[in-house]
C-alpha cells in the first residue's frame, strides 16, 4: 500500500524508515535470549520467526503449554507481539503459529494434516507469484492443494508446493542450523564411527564435561545452564538441557546431571557429534577452603536442589520466605531454594503468639457449620460432603483486611479458629464478618487450614 493511502486511511500513522539488516540482528538478539531461557537448541526463520526445538526442555517451564504462556508474555512485556505454536515438524509449527485462529496452539501428536488443512494457501512458505496463481486456479485452502494429484500440480508449478506440503505434514525432514553465541564456551567431540549405546554416551559425556569445566576456569567463570547436543547420522538433534542454581564447574556433578538424563535421548541411526556448552555461565572465583575449631559445617544443599530442579522442574522447587502481612495467604511469599534471606529471621519472623497451621489451602473452602454468633465455634461442621462434630475449640483470633492495598477491605474481618473434631484432626476455620454487621463480611464459614 502507498504511503500516502496509508496516512488517508490512518490519521496520525507513524512512519518509520525499513531497515532490513538491523532487523535481522534484533532478530539474533531475541534467538540468543530464547537460547539461553527456554531450549538448547534455536534457530532464526527470517524476517519475523524463530524455531524452537523443545525436546528436553519443556518440562523445566511446566510444560509445553505454560512454556508458551510464559515466553509470549515475556515478550509482550518487552512490547513485542508474538504468535507460538508447537508441533512434531517445523512445517506444521510455522503454519499454525502464523495463520492458526489462536496466538498459542499446541497440535496434538500425529493431527499434522488437521491442523493444517483449513489454512490458507499461503502458509506453506510458497512465493508471493506461486501463492497468486494457485489462487487463480482455485486453491484457497491447503485442503485444496491436499485433494488434488500430485503429478499435475508438480507439471504445472514445478516441485515446491509437494515439497512445502510434505515439510507440512511431516513426510520429509527439514533440518536447520541453530545458532551459536560468538563467546559461548563450548566442547565439541567428533566419532570416526557413530555411537548409539547408552553406556559409550556416557563415558563421552563425562570426558566432555572434564574438558567443559576446564576451560570454564579457564575464564574464572560457572554455567548455570548447560546444552549437552547430539548430532545424529540423519542430520537430526537430540538434546540435553540442564539447569543448576548456582554457578557449576563441577565436573562429578556435571556428568551425574547429564547421564541422568540420558534416556531421554533416541540416538537413531546412531550419534556422530556430540557438543557440551555453557549456555549461561557467570563469574566463579576459586575460593580458599578452610576449617576451623570454631566454624559450622553448613550442609551443601546445592547438589540436591540441582538434581530435583532437573527431575521435576525448576518451578516446583521452592522455599516459603516470610512477609509482613496480617492475611494469611499474604504472609509468605515463594523463592528460590538457595536465594539469600530478603531480611534476617529476628527482623521479619513467622507470628508466633498464634499457631499458624503446616498445611495452609490454596483457596479458603466453604463449609457448612451450626455455631452460635457472634464469638462461638461451631460444635460442628461438613466439608467435602463430610460431616464432623467439633470436639474442643480456641479462639476467636481477629484479623483485620488490609485497607491501604484494596478499599473493599476497609470494613473485612475474619475471626479465625482452632478446632479439634472427634477423630482427633485439627483444623483451621474462619467466619467471614464480626458476626453482627453485614458490612465486615458475608458471615459465612470457610476452612482454611490443616494442622499437622
């Protein structure tokens, strides 16, 4: 469109001069992020893509799904607009992510030729000219192109719209070159013969990280990320990506992390290459190891916190840090294993002067209670369908809603408390309001808690 009909149709349009070549190195830039946030193994699909191989390392974002969520809202936290997919072939992920109905899609195992049949013509990466005559003749959707022979379409308009198709629907291969940081500290291990067996793949893996954690302290640096590659006789990647909480050149750890995971890895026809590197490493100084009569062993968690991060994911390992709060829900917050204390335990500590409970559930549950108002416990109660007769109780402890962060909590109040039923369980309730005006709350009861 002219520029002159784009300011008529657009009052005010801000216009900007093309600069293909800056946009290619942006377009590196946000690769190398990927790289060193999400997966191993990345590459540039010019002028506005990126592909994404995530075998290996979607389970340290919770998933294929919450590593989608979280990396288009990266992005649009950066003022980018972004568009993902995930598929078995690139083809099938560059065509949904582009044309799908949906910003984020995940295709199912298998469902390649569904999810791309109601797309247009244009999502098979063909040119401009090939794209306009094959409309001309009728082909709008993929579907289209899908139902006709092979033989005259390849006579009429050579072989690329076949191939495009079957790189769309998985039938062919279609390898591609990820990128390589310039400084990125890396090991590389080439076989005369193609390796497959388990037992070789780790013996190399071990060699390989002794070489890696060499150079690292070569450079007085520790990688907290690290890319274990395998290039396979059919020029297709496997990976391995781990994570450690803090900096590693640890070469007996390293390779425990690494073998660990070597299962996941199908070798094919066998392994070729192999290369280990740092993704993201930062300063590690050696440190002088003393002992004295007076100073405490401090037990190293840092290996075990490595190895459940990498089991079970990094977002589900954390540990409970105090906040000055009143509200139950609010008085903690989750970080990091091995973060430092935000304020020492004497300056912010847990409320003793009222027990709190071990399990605290994430949303009050309401039950159905007979108590009398406004300052009795209930003598009994029914939660989840179950009914229970309260044996002894304590309380009320009042808690006040905190004004200054929402207006509607001006008036709020619990009074929380303590229960014991017949079978010996304790139990941590609450009922919404003083018991005497309706303004402070709903006066109805919820559980909140479970004592240990």
């Amino acid at each position: 469109m002219p520029v002159t009909k784009a300011q008529a149709l657009v009052p005010g349009l801000a216009l900007f001069e093309a600069d293909p070549t800056a946009d290619l190195q942006a377009l590196d830039r946000l690769a190398f992020w990927m790289l060193q946030h999400y997966a191993p193994i990345v590459a540039t699909d010019p002028p506005n893509g990126l592909v994404i191989d995530t075998t290996g390392a979607d389970h340290l974002h919770g998933g294929e799904e919450a590593m989608l969520i979280d990396l288009v809202q990266r992005l649009a936290g950066a003022g980018i607009t972004a568009r993902a997919a995930i598929a078995d072939h690139w083809g099938t992920a560059h065509a949904v992510a582009r044309y799908g109905a949906c910003p984020i899609t995940i295709v199912p195992a298998g469902t390649a030729s569904t999810a791309i049949a109601p797309l247009p013509i244009a999502a098979l990466r063909l040119s401009k000219d090939q794209v306009t005559e094959l409309r001309v003749l009728g082909f709008e959707r993929i579907s289209d192109l899908m139902e006709q022979p092979r033989a005259p379409v390849t006579l009429r308009f050579g072989p690329e719209p076949g191939l495009r198709l079957d790189q769309a629907l998985g039938q062919i291969s279609e390898p591609f070159t990820p990128i390589q940081p310039p400084d990125l500290t890396h090991v590389r291990q080439a076989f005369p013969e193609p390796i497959g067996a388990p037992e070789t793949i780790a013996r190399y893996t071990g060699k390989l990280a002794t070489r890696l954690c060499r150079e690292l302290a070569a450079k007085g640096l520790g990688g907290r990320k690290f890319d274990l590659l395998f290039h396979r006789v059919d020029n297709r990647l496997e990976a391995i990506r781990i994570g450690t909480a803090q900096p590693l050149r640890d070469v007996k750890r390293l390779t425990k992390l690494l073998c660990d995971r070597i299962e996941t890895i199908d070798p094919g026809f066998g392994i070729e290459t192999m290369v280990l590197a740092a993704t993201l490493a930062e300063p590690l100084p050696e440190q002088q190891i003393t002992a004295t009569l007076t100073e405490e062993n401090l037990a190293d968690l840092s290996d075990l916190v490595d190895t459940l991060a990498n089991r079970i994911g990094a977002h589900r390992l954390y540990r409970l840090e105090p906040v000055e709060s009143d509200v139950p829900e609010r008085s903690f917050s989750r970080v990091a294993p091995l973060a430092p204390e935000l304020a020492p335990p004497s300056r912010n500590p847990w409320p003793e002067h009222w027990p709190r409970p071990a399990r605290l559930l994430p949303h009050p549950e309401p039950i159905e209670t007979i108590a009398l108002l406004p300052d009795h416990p209930p003598v009994g109660f029914t939660w989840r369908g179950i009914r229970r007769r309260v044996k002894c109780a304590d309380g009320p402890e009042r808690i006040f809603g905190e004004w200054w962060k929402q207006d509607t909590e001006r008036m709020a109040v619990r009074d929380y408390f303590r229960i014991e039923d017949e079978a010996g369980e304790r139990y941590w309730i609450f009922r919404s309001g003083d018991g005497e005006d309706a303004a402070t709350g709903s006066h109805r009861w919820f559980l909140h808690g479970i004592f240990g």
